[in-house]
C-alpha cells in the first residue's frame, strides 16, 4: 500500500521515471515490474485451459439436459413441438426430434470435448434459428438502442457467443479431442 502511495505523490510532484529509479528512493526498478507484469501474463495465459473448459462443460451439460428433456419427457418435447408449429417451420414434428437430438448429443460431445468444433457450430447454427424463427419475435422495444439491448440480452445470444469461442478456441486441454490427437502425435488441439 506505501508502495502506491509513494508512486501518486511522485507522479503527482511531476517526477521523471529515472528519478524513481534512483537507488535512494527504495521503489521498483522498471526492469522488476516489467518482469513482475510479463510473469503475471505468463501465469494467466498457463491457465487459459480452465476457464476454455469450465465453459465448454458446463455449456456442454446445459444443452445435453434441454435435449434431452425434450426427448425423453413427453411434455416438454410438445412444447418444443407446439413452438415449432407457432414458428411455421414445416414439419414440426421431425424438426422437434432433430432439434432435441442435436442438442442431446452435441450436448453430450461438448461435455467430453469429443468433435467440439462440430457440436459447438451445430449448437451455434440451432441457437440463430431460435433467435431468427421464435425469440426475435419477443423483442417489444421501441428504439434502435432499446431493440439491441433487449436483443443482447437474449440468453441464446450469449451461448452463440460461447459456442463461436469454442469453435476457434478449441476443446481445451482436458478433453477427448485433446487425448485422441496426443495420441496420434498431433499437436494444437490440447490448448
């Protein structure tokens, strides 16, 4: 805490960072902070793998449970046909079961990081068709500002953003992806 202090009284007197350099004053050198802020870095960027996969699994686990909800609880699986026929997608019944489907097993490849870039883009594509066919729809704003804010604020938004990031991000380090190209010699993928 003195340290900072110190650094607002010389930055505030006008100080040059030569002066603060001076061996008299006790205060970092800017190799030492250039070192301490490249080793913050570092460490941060060693642990990039847990929040890729934090996202990929828990974003994996919510689609295998919507999924399969809809395809195996009967009521919920005519409400996502019901939605389907207020949308006027043709064959509601057979979109009902490829959506559930999808999100099931792409749901289920997410949670294991088996064929993340697939099932993250197949999610992707199934959450633009949501916000495109049903979602937009509930969009009541009066404003251009209005509109988008209430527009960001759609949940399916935020998960195309997820699923996007897994996309180019990759599976993470801890994932079946990762195990079957460590294990045919392929690198990039255990990121």
């Amino acid at each position: 805490m003195a340290l900072w202090i110190e650094l607002a009284l010389f930055s505030s007197r006008g100080r040059h960072a030569k002066e603060w350099d001076a061996p008299d004053c006790g205060g970092p050198s800017h190799d030492n902070m250039m070192h301490l802020i490249q080793s913050v870095l570092t460490t941060l960027r060693a642990g990039e793998w847990i929040p890729v996969t934090a996202a990929r699994v828990l974003i994996g686990v919510f689609f295998c449970i919507s999924g399969g909800t809809k395809l195996f609880v009967p009521a919920q699986f005519r409400v996502l046909e019901q939605t389907i026929i207020e949308s006027h997608i043709p064959f509601p019944h057979a979109n009902a079961l490829f959506v559930a489907t999808v999100e099931f097993a792409c749901g289920i490849g997410l949670a294991v990081g088996l064929l993340t870039p697939l099932c993250a883009a197949m999610l992707a594509v199934d959450m633009i068709v949501a916000i495109a066919t049903n979602r937009i729809h509930s969009i009541q704003a009066s404003g251009v500002l209005a509109w988008l804010d209430e527009f960001l604020y759609l949940p399916e938004v935020l998960y195309i953003l997820i699923l996007v990031w897994l996309v180019f991000s990759g599976p993470g380090r801890y994932s079946l992806d990762g195990l079957i190209a460590w294990r045919a010699g392929l690198s990039g993928v255990e990121r």
